[in-house]
C-alpha cells in the first residue's frame, strides 16, 4: 500500500519535471524562431582560435596566425589556444627551422593578440613558463574549457586547426 503510494507520487513529480522541461524547450525554440525570422542571429566580437598540432611541415600554425591579424585588423578580440603536447610548442622560444614563428607571434602580440598556453600540455613535455614568448599567458586547462563553453555560449566565433 505505501509502495504504490510513493510510485504514484514520484510519477505525478515526474509528470511535473516533464511539464516543466517542456515548456521551457518550447519557450526557448519559438524564441529562437522569432529572431530567425527578424533575421537577428547575432554579432561576432570575439575569435577563439585553437592550434592543437603544431608540425612544421603543417600549414595549421601559419593559418592560426593568419587567421589571427585577419580578424585582429576586423576589430576583432582574438585570443589564440594552444593546446595539446605539439599545440604548445609554437609559443616556446627560441625555436629553430625556416619559418619565423617567434617573429610572427610577437607581431601579434603587438597587434593586441593574445595568446593562452595550456599548463596540462606544457606539464606534460616538460615545457617551463620560462620557456615561452613573453607575452605569452600559462593558463590552467579550465581556463581553456571555461573559453570554449563561454564563447559557444555568446555565439562567438570557434575555429580549431
């Protein structure tokens, strides 16, 4: 007798949470259609750029910094990531080969680019802070999911090389 009255309230609660979900869902979908319809879908003011592979016979580290004064000279903010073991090695210094990358990078820092290097990465190849480009932000890897959620969140721009 007691069971099948908690069953019957859990699923009148249940019912009520279903109710609930739904109006908020058919709430949000005819708010989205509304300003589909007015044409509004918003406007971008941010770039996340993220560089997970850095390879130097990759054209992805070229593109991030291209990519990067392209939407800086737009009036863009632009934050570039670097992530992952081979992402992080563009913002170590001093590095050596035909491309100029260190040069590339301080000229972006100069145009108000800014640049994040996740520690979860640089931990992992034994990359010091030391051994980066100055102007160049150590970040905790929350910090770069925090980034992601709060730009998908504003509808900003997200592009991943």
């Amino acid at each position: 007798m007691i069971y099948n009255y908690a069953l019957s309230v859990i699923k009148e609660k249940f019912k009520l949470i279903l109710q609930i979900i739904y109006r908020f869902y058919s709430e949000k979908e005819q708010n989205c259609s509304i300003m589909k319809r007015v044409g509004y879908m918003g406007k971008v003011t941010k770039v996340l750029l993220l560089l997970k592979d850095m390879i130097y016979e990759s054209t992805s580290p070229l593109e991030i910094i291209r990519f990067a004064k392209y939407y800086r000279s737009k009036g863009l903010e632009v934050i570039v990531v670097l992530w992952g073991p081979m992402g992080i090695i563009l913002g170590k210094k001093n590095k050596i080969g035909r491309m100029r990358y260190d040069d590339e990078i301080m000229e972006c820092l100069d145009l108000g680019i800014n640049f994040k290097c996740c520690d979860l990465a640089a931990n992992l190849i034994g990359l010091d802070k030391s051994e980066l480009i100055e102007g160049i932000e150590l970040v905790e890897s929350y910090v770069v999911a925090d980034l992601l959620l709060n730009y998908q969140e504003e509808g900003q721009l997200i592009i991943s090389l």
